[in-house]
C-alpha cells in the first residue's frame, strides 16, 4: 500500500470548516505566534513501534492550521510531528483552545448540559455491555472541562472526581454543581482511591507523553479498575465527519486511532480490551496475557482512500450512503 498524501491536506492556511470572527482572530493569533519562535514544534516517533518509519498524510487541520499527520509503517497508528511543544502546547490550551474549538469564551449551560448527554451515552454503553455497576461505584474522571459527564454519573449514585487543567471549567462545575473538581492531571491527583471507573473522554488523542500517562493510568488502576477511552475514531469518518478526513483533522491531537491503533497501544502497556468499537468508544483492563500488535496500516490506508473517493460521488440521501458503507467502507 503505497504512499497516501493528500493534496488537499497541503499546507495551504484554507481552513476547512466555516468560522466566526472569534475563531479566525485566535487563528491569525496562533499563527503570529508560530511565526515569532513563541509556539516551537519538536520531531516525534511512533508511541508504539518507537521509531519514525513513516508516510506523511497531510500537512494542516481542519482550521487551516500547520498540522503534518504522519501514518506508522509497521504498526498504523497516526500521529502529529513535527508537533508543538508541551510549553507551547500548555500556552496554546490556555489562551486559544476553547475560544478556537468551541467559538465562545466561557463554560456556559449548555455547554455544561451537551456534557452530561455524553455521560449518559458513556453510562448507556457500560450498562449495555454489562460492564460495570457505576451505582456504586467510585468513577474519576481525567480531563473532565467542567464535569458534566461525571455529573450523569453522580445522579445514578456513584461517588464522582474530576480532574482538568482548564481552571474556568473547574471553577464552573464546582461552584454552579457542586461537583469535586481539581485543577490538575493524573501525576497531581491528591486521593490515591483506585477507582472503579476511569474516563479519559476525548482526552488521550490530546496527551504528548501518551505511554507516560498510560503508565499513570496503571498506577491507579486494580486488578478491577475499568478504564473507558472515548476518542474519535479514524475509521467513523464517513459517519461522524461527513466522509471529510479534513473536518477531522484539529490541531490539538497529537495521535488519531482505530480502535485497532488504541488496542495496540494499551497492550504495550499491559492492557487489553474488554469491549470497544470504531466510533471510539472502548474499555480496558489489565490482563497478564502478552498480546501480539495488529498492524493496521494497510486497512486504514484503504479506508481512507475510499472515502477520499466517495466524497466526489454524489450519495443523495441516508440510504445510498449505507449502500455505499456496506458495499467499500466494511474492514
Ligand atoms: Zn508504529
């Protein structure tokens, strides 16, 4: 399977998605400070195989943004670099992420609300699988913005933590919900309770140091501990970004997954999953079985070609697309 670089993934400033005034001045902002030596990029490798034998897919995001996307040769997991630093990183979260992704300035309710309909979708997939019992349960969860996932949980009786480095959001499920929440990650966490439960929601494509954290993770996990990681999945693109590998391209996710790429990666680290899909919602546990790593290079490079393909054909309505998924998009 050869080399898939995207034209249209050049890197052009054209963002891909339609913006506010908000979004394209922290836009102009990200790039002046790209351009003065403020935000600096650094040269990564693949965080399983550990070396960088790789083809380059696309060189910008969905904003327009410098993003260069990279596909592993040996294994197929995704992965930024050149990427920021995590000084430039921790500056970028702080200043323009929220304003840039979300186009508002302040956690708001609703906000807060679309939140914790992602913690009944979270809490539904558990129950639905025979998971977990989260009624009693103690569920912490790691990058929790302003809680409300965590807050869905809490109602269905179980004993709730959030942890996160935004403090607006922190502030905001604290004193408006009432929830536990602390300014932090992981490594800072003050209570050493193994929880039941850990969420990593739309988190763990954004962490630089992803086998640190995922050592953290066993840190505090037992034998029993759940892990559940949502992150958006590389082959739902055609369901979740309109077939368009570009409006799912953002500049703060250091890797992208299949749930194939995110089973390998957790097996490195003595995980192994328990149920999972390509959306991706997945859970884990540890295991002490040692499990071969599934190169998904030539399955994703497919994927992607065929819905780079079927963009340009017209589908007109939900029915010919699920004939066009069955037919070329089933791996
Ligand atoms: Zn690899």
């Amino acid at each position: 399977m050869g080399i898939i670089k995207l034209k249209r993934l050049e890197n052009n400033n054209a963002p891909e998605l339609t913006l506010n005034k908000l979004q394209l001045e922290m836009i102009d902002l990200i790039n002046q400070k790209i351009e003065s030596g403020e935000y600096q990029f650094e040269d990564t490798e693949c965080p399983i195989c550990h070396h960088k034998n790789r083809d380059l897919i696309g060189e910008k995001d969905r904003y327009g943004l410098y993003f260069p996307t990279n596909i592993c040769l040996t294994c197929g997991i995704w992965y930024t670099s050149p990427r920021m630093t995590q000084l430039s990183y921790n500056k970028f979260y702080n200043n323009e992420q929220k304003k840039l992704y979300v186009g508002i300035e302040e956690p708001t309710e609703s906000y807060f609300l679309r939140q914790k309909r992602k913690g009944k979708k979270i809490y539904d997939f558990l129950q639905k699988n025979n998971i977990l019992n989260p009624d009693s349960s103690y569920v912490l969860e790691v990058g929790c913005a302003a809680g409300g996932i965590i807050d869905f949980f809490r109602e269905k009786g179980a004993k709730v933590k959030g942890i996160d480095l935004g403090e607006q959001y922190i502030d905001y499920g604290r004193n408006l919900h009432g929830l536990d929440l602390e300014v932090g990650t992981l490594k800072s966490l003050s209570n050493s309770k193994k929880p039941d439960l850990i969420i990593y929601s739309h988190v763990l494509e954004h962490i630089l140091d992803v086998n640190a954290e995922i050592e953290l993770i066993k840190h505090f996990s037992s034998d029993n501990t759940i892990i559940y990681i949502e992150v958006p999945g590389i082959k739902e693109i055609h369901k979740n970004y309109d077939m368009n590998i570009l409006k799912y391209l953002q500049n703060s996710h250091t890797f992208h997954f299949t749930l194939e790429s995110l089973i390998n990666l957790m097996s490195t680290h003595g995980f192994e999953l328990i149920k999972g899909n390509q959306y991706v919602r997945s859970t884990f546990k540890l295991t002490n079985r040692v499990l071969p790593l599934q190169n998904d290079h030539d399955q994703v490079v497919k994927y992607i070609k065929r819905i780079e393909k079927g963009r340009l054909i017209p589908l007109p309505n939900r029915a010919y697309r699920t004939v066009f998924e069955k037919l070329f998009l089933k791996f």
